[in-house]
C-alpha cells in the first residue's frame, strides 16, 4: 500500500516515447524520392521503381563500375533521382533505437522555474583551471591529483550569495580535448582561464573554438594577476585577437582578473556568472521525469556501474528507472557532489547514479522512465543494434600488420574510467614516430584481467594500464607469459613512454665506421690456415676481427672479417699506420698483390630524443 501510495504522489510528466516514434513511409511519392538511409542499388532500384540495370549503367557511363550491393552515397541517389525528374528528401525515421537521441520535449511556459547555471572552466594546461575551481569550492582538489593535472571530469556545486551554481571541472591536458567538447555540450556558461604570464595558449583558442561551436557565452579569469612583470592589457588584446571583445572596448566579453592561488577577485567571478545566467534566463520543468548527459562511469568494486550525470531537465528520484543507449537500470542510490546520499536531484544538479547494469558511455544521453519494461525494452534494441554496426565495422577495419618499411606496437588499454579511456586512445592513436605507429587492439574500462594476457599473447602486444594494477596472481601469469604490462597514472608520461617503445621497435640502424687501409704487399699461402696476406697500413689502424672489404681495380671483390692478425711473428690486437702487418681474412683466397684492404667496424646507431620527441 505504501509503494502504491508514493506512485500516486509521483506528479512528474512522463515522456511520451510512443507519440515521438515515427515511421517513414520511403519510396515515390507526389514525384518526390523519400529516403532515410543510403541504399545499395538493389535496394535503391527496388525503392525507385526502376531496373538495377539502368542505374549500374547510369554510372558505368560515368567511368564507374558498380555491383548490386555497392552503396549509394545521399550525393549518388540525388543524381539518379534527377535524372528520372524526381525530386529527393532524407527524413529521419525515429524508433526505439534512436528515441533518445531524437527525443524532444515542449514545457509550458507556466511550469518553468529558475534553474542554476552550468558552469564549464576551460583553458590551457597549468593555467590554473583546477586551482580556480579548489579556491571557489574551499577544498584541496589540486593536491589528491597526479602532477597537477585533472585527470577525470568532475562536477560541484556551490551556493554563492544564497544562489547555486554548477561547475564542471575539464582536463586541461590537450588529449582531453574531446571531453572538454563534452563539457561545452552541456554548459550554459565557459568560464576561460587565461595566466597572465603565459597569454593565450592553443588549448586556449582550442577552448574559444569549441565555445563557439556550441554558442556558448564566455566570462574570461585573467589568472595569475599577483605574478611580476605581466601586461594585462597584452591578455585583453590577444582576447580580442581571438573574437573576444572586453566589455571595456565596447564588445560583449566580461573579463574578470584575479588570482586563484591567493583568492583574488573569485566572488567578482561568481558575480559576473550570476549577472550572466539572469541574462541568459536558465530555466527549467523539474516537474517532469529527468533527462541529461553522462559526464563520467567506472566500475567501483563495491557499487558496480557508477555514473555521474548532470540533469538537464526534470528531476531524477531514488528508484527511477533510467535509460543511457544500450544500458538500463534502477537507481538504487544517488550521491551528491560531497559523495552524501540524496533522494533526488533537480535540473542543473550533478549526481552520481549507482544501479546500471552496465558502465555507460561517456556523453550519452539519458532518460528517467517509470515503466521498467519499456527501459529495458529500449535498452536491449538499441544494444543490439550497435552490436549490429560494431559487427559491419569491424568486417570494414583492415587490421595493419608490420612490414619492412612499418613497426606496429600492438596495445591493449585498461582505464579505470571511461572518460580517461576516451582521451588515452584519443592519445596513442595519435602516437607515431617515422616508420611505426600504435594500434590499439582492445579499450576498455576495468582491472587487467586473464583474458587481456591471451589477447596480449596472440597480438605480440602491451598492456597498458592507466589508474589500474593487475591482481598478484595476474602478474605472475603476465611475467609467465612474459607479457609487459605499463602502469601509468599522469597522461604525459604515458605519451613520453609509449613514444620511447615506438622507438625500441625499430629496426636497428647500422652504420658503417672507416677505421683504417692498407695494401697487399706479399701473399703467403699456408695448407692449413689458409691465405696470409702481408700488407702496409696506409693510414688508421688495423683492429683484430674487425671487417674489411677488398678492392681490386676500385672495385670491391669481397667483404669479411679479420680472423688473424700478427705484426712479425706476434699475435697481436692492432696495428698502426706506418706498420706492416700480416692478417688472414675468412672465406678469402684469391688475394693479389696490390689489392686494398678498407677496414671498418659496424656500429648501432643511436636514436636521441629532443623534448619535442622527434628523432636526430
């Protein structure tokens, strides 16, 4: 009776899933070709009405031969549909395998109510995002992470002047770019952090880009304002190199200096954010099952599936049902930004889920249902039809095998979370060196496990493990299995090691060192040792087992090794220039008087590192 009577004050409007899902009818109609996909001619000439034939000779006439089963682009079946006087149009047919990326939502004016803003601080590596962030939050963040550098999204909330805002915390390391694409997705505010004494940067214009991109406003933090010798008026000046116009010049970017190590100007920032979101009029239906983006997930040992989201929309409650892609699942507990549990949360909220049967995606939209069927439902349609493309891919991806002229370092990754999954093979896919490169054979959240060992065995591979360490009984397997395994925990260093293994898997380089000459002067041939051949050194130095080649008429007639080398009656190491010697050479017995001995010995040559990685 008390679950029933808690449904019953349950007043949140439902998403109408069914009255959104919509069938296209494709085909000829009113001389209009509709289409939702590209078609393969077979299908295509079905849909049109028209003989394969025509259409494969439609493109022969063009110098292309194209089978049944080739694959049209948009651009293709436009042509053909001209050419039989039909206009074209792609409409989007929603179902359960794209409702939640199509998913649109109209909220009556009378049920809006104010929402806090959310808050993105973007900017260049050491810039000061994350001290920012520390001072704004009175906590210590900069000291719990690795070299200073952000290593997951993060997301808080703080009350200012008895008004909250959201912030968002983006790596600024360069291969979290993607993640700090994410952040601008879901902001209604950037927050660009510029150190006075470093100037814009290009994670900077990376973070005005990106903004951009999403027409998303900015508030720049000239930061670092307490260092000597800095022109901030340079900093205004790149600002507005780069689109950003200061409000004091007459444009519409509010700029705010400070320093955040030692808390200047921070409440003149959240001022000016505050000013901005009444501007901007953030509002939203928290009368209504919640939506939003998954901002992290991992697997935490004790709770499974963790995911961190920021709510959008609505309200999300303890035993919602909730839908992220292919994954479900029944919100068993809700943690705040200080890790408490909560009962629900409110739009411009960030909260950690537990009790997905999965770990989601990073940046996949999510949904909160009340019916459990139809979330699971969803879920499994849409699994399956990425199982489905994954299996196409897969069949299309040529996987590159080693040659003379191109190492493969074959690598498996284990992240302890998805979004440093995301940016590290983001990172190695762009790790190469001339003459190798880094393939990525598996990705995955989780510990290192049997089965990356056997996939490490047949790939000739590494495992790579950033935030994660394998189980003792996994390490004597690995080392069994003599199988390499990287442990990193700061991105950079993962970069400068993975770079230094491109680099071991080249073929050495052998050079060849001239080190001395001499002419056959006598021949002695002896029945057991063989040819003894008696010569001055011209210049240098003769060296015991070192390699010559013999030329005769300048050309070379054989190449081989000192076995013997005596001066007079002497077994000696070297011999000098302006002495003679006596040597046998192996596998040589047709030695002339007059033939010149070059001897040399071969070397590896070895490759130095400048600090931009580059070979010398």
């Amino acid at each position: 009776m008390a679950k029933k009577n808690l449904k019953q004050q349950d007043t949140r409007q439902e998403f109408d899933l069914k009255q959104q899902i919509k069938k296209v009818k494709t085909g000829v109609q009113n001389g209009v070709f509709i289409f939702t996909k590209q078609l393969s001619i077979a299908d295509f000439a079905v849909q049109l009405k028209k003989q394969a034939s025509e259409i494969i000779k439609f493109f022969f006439m063009q110098g292309k031969s194209y089978s049944l089963n080739h694959i049209l682009t948009e651009e293709e079946m436009g042509e053909v549909c001209l050419q039989y006087n039909y206009d074209f149009e792609k409409k989007i047919q929603v179902d359960e395998t794209n409702i939640l990326e199509h998913l649109k939502i109209k909220d009556e004016e009378k049920d809006l109510t104010k929402r806090c803003p959310i808050v993105t601080i973007m900017g260049h590596v050491d810039h000061g995002k994350t001290t920012l962030l520390d001072t704004i939050r009175k906590s210590r963040i900069v000291n719990s992470e690795f070299g200073g550098i952000t290593q997951h999204i993060g997301a808080y909330q703080i009350n200012h002047n008895n008004n909250l805002i959201t912030f968002i915390d983006t790596p600024g390391h360069e291969a979290f770019s993607a993640m700090r694409a994410r952040g601008a997705k879901v902001t209604d505010i950037i927050v660009l952090v510029v150190a006075a004494d470093d100037g814009i940067m290009p994670q900077t214009k990376e973070a005005i880009l990106c903004a951009k991109n999403a027409r998303v406003p900015i508030i720049v933090f000239i930061n670092k304002i307490d260092k000597p010798n800095i022109s901030v008026d340079k900093i205004i000046n790149q600002l507005s190199e780069n689109g950003l116009v200061s409000e004091k010049w007459g444009g519409e970017t509010i700029i705010v200096q400070g320093s955040a190590l030692k808390n200047q100007g921070i409440d003149k920032l959240l001022d000016a954010i505050l000013a901005l979101a009444d501007i901007l009029e953030l509002k939203a239906n928290i009368n209504r099952d919640a939506m939003g983006i998954i901002l992290e997930a991992n697997i935490d040992k004790g709770l499974g599936p963790v995911a961190t989201l920021i709510v959008q929309n609505g309200t999300i409650k303890k035993g919602d049902f909730i839908v992220v892609e292919g994954t479900y699942g029944k919100v068993r507990l809700l943690l705040n930004d200080l890790g408490k549990q909560v009962n629900q949360a409110i739009a411009g909220q960030p909260v950690k889920v537990v009790g997905l049967n999965e770990v989601p995606l990073v940046g996949e939209k999510w949904i909160v249902l009340k019916n459990e069927n139809l979330a699971k439902d969803i879920a499994k349609k849409i699994k399956a039809k990425n199982i489905n493309v994954n299996l196409t891919n897969n069949k299309q991806t040529i996987i590159k095998k080693e040659s003379d002229t191109e190492k493969i370092l074959n690598v498996i990754v284990k992240c302890d979370v998805q979004g440093s999954l995301e940016a590290i093979k983001t990172l190695l896919e762009k790790t190469s060196i001339p003459g190798a490169s880094v393939q990525i054979i598996s990705a995955c959240t989780g510990p290192i496990t049997e089965n990356d060992l056997q996939l490490a065995k047949t790939s000739k591979g590494i495992i790579v493990g950033f935030n994660v360490k394998p189980l003792k009984s996994i390490k004597d397997l690995a080392q069994e299995l003599a199988i390499k395994i990287y442990f990193y925990n700061v991105i950079y260093k993962l970069k400068e090691e993975i770079t230094k293994l491109l680099y071991q898997t080249l073929t050495p380089v052998i050079i060849k060192e001239n080190i001395g000459e001499c002419i056959i002067k006598k021949i002695w041939t002896h029945s057991k040792i063989g040819t003894i051949c008696g010569c001055g050194v011209v210049s240098g130095k003769v060296v015991r087992n070192a390699k010559v080649q013999v030329l005769r008429n300048d050309k070379i007639i054989h190449t081989g090794a000192i076995t013997s080398l005596h001066h007079g009656k002497d077994v000696v190491n070297e011999v000098i220039a302006g002495s003679e010697c006596g040597m046998i050479i192996d596998n040589f017995s047709q030695a002339e008087v007059g033939d010149k001995i070059q001897i040399f010995v071969e070397k590896i040559k070895k490759i130095v590192l400048d600090s931009n990685e580059n070979t010398r």
